[in-house]
C-alpha cells in the first residue's frame, strides 16, 4: 500500500517555472513595443514567445509529471469542487488547469494570427505571403481582438491568485521555489525531472525561428 503524506514537495521543474515568468516579461514586451510602434522589436518577441509556448507544449508530453497536458484535464464538476474546497494534488488543481489551458489557446491564437498580419504599409508577418487576403484581414482582425480576450484573462489569474493567497494557498512563493506547501505526494512518486532537455529544445526552435523569420527584424533592431 502506498503512504500518501502531506509535506512541502517539489512541483515545479525550472523550465516551468522559467516559462511562467518569461511568458510574463515576453507578453509585456508585446504589449509594449505594439503600443510604441516598435515592430522589428514585437516580431522578435513574438518568435520569443512562440518557441517557448512550443517548447512548453511538448515538455507537456515528455516532461515533468506536473507539466504534462494529461494533468490538466480535468471535469466541469472538479473544477468547481477544487475552487472551493482546495487541492493537495501536487501541480495545477482542478481550477487552475482551465485558466492554463485558456492561456495555451489565447497565446497560440495571438502567435498565429499575428504570423499572418500587415498593416499594409511596412511591416508583414512571415505567413502574409501565403494567404489570401481576405484570410489576413481576418487575422487582423483576430490579432486586435484576441488580446482583449487575453488581456481580461490575466486580470482574472491575478484575481484567483489573490482569492487563494487569502485562502492560505502561497501559488506565486510556488512558482518561484518550485516547492508548494501541503500537497499530497506518494512515497515513491517522481514529480519533476530535470529541465536540461527543455532548455535544450527551446533554444534548438529559438535559433531556427530568429535564424529564419527573425533574421530581418533582428538586423533592422541591431543595426
């Protein structure tokens, strides 16, 4: 029979808790250099952005116990039941994997929209020559809108970040130390692994992106 304890455990590898905080500053910077007018810089983020939530998607399938994508499913019914009552399952809960998983689909749909956007003066996507121009203007159009989407999504992490500090749950001291309090671990389970092979992934999809469709920005943003 297994013994399961309540204990401070390790829960988080470092790719995960670097990509959580990257995905922050990547989005920030976004945000910023769209607002400033400052696209060899946004393009550059953007290829930033899409190598590491690629490389996220696939150490969900060959990583760590609690970064994989089959942890984050999760029934209607057990969501609300985690909101409420709490979680002591190492990783996210039962709540929290549905805002993860929305912010999987809101960051891809914003990476790939913006893949195939103009704005009919200077600056072109990379996938602008492949479409249509009735599919760009349509990418645009979901590019403007989706960051909306995203926009209220993050106010909404903040806020249930802040309901469940008040409930005694530490989620931001977790993502910084990789270690969460309370949480249900077998004896004999192995939670994460490490995340030289995740670095090594990113960094292998970050020099191909910049070396291809970052080639110019960077050159115009260092020139």
């Amino acid at each position: 029979m297994v013994q399961q304890v309540l204990q401070k455990v390790k829960v988080w590898d470092g790719f995960i808790r670097s990509f959580h905080w990257l995905l922050v500053v990547a989005i920030a910077t976004l945000y910023f250099s769209a607002e400033e007018g400052m696209m060899e810089l946004h393009f550059i983020a953007g290829y930033f952005t899409l190598a590491l939530l690629l490389t996220r998607l696939v150490w969900g399938v060959i990583g760590s116990q609690t970064a994989k994508l089959s942890a984050l499913l999760y029934s209607p019914i057990a969501a609300i039941k985690s909101f409420k009552l709490g979680d002591t399952k190492p990783g996210h809960g039962a709540a929290g994997s549905y805002m993860v998983i929305a912010f999987f689909i809101l960051v891809l749909t914003q990476l790939i929209s913006g893949l195939m956007t103009t704005d009919d003066i200077l600056t072109d996507g990379p996938l602008v020559q492949y479409a249509s121009s009735n599919v760009v203007e349509w990418a645009g159009w979901v590019h403007h809108n989706n960051f909306d989407l995203l926009f209220y999504a993050i106010i909404l992490h903040v806020a249930a970040i802040i309901v469940y500090r008040i409930k005694g749950k530490k989620l931001v001291k977790a993502m910084i130390t990789g270690r969460a309090d309370n949480a249900q671990l077998s004896d004999d389970s192995n939670v994460v692994k490490s995340p030289l092979l995740a670095f090594i992934i990113f960094v292998i999809l970050l020099v191909v992106l910049m070396a291809t469709w970052g080639a110019e920005p960077l050159s115009y943003l260092f020139s």
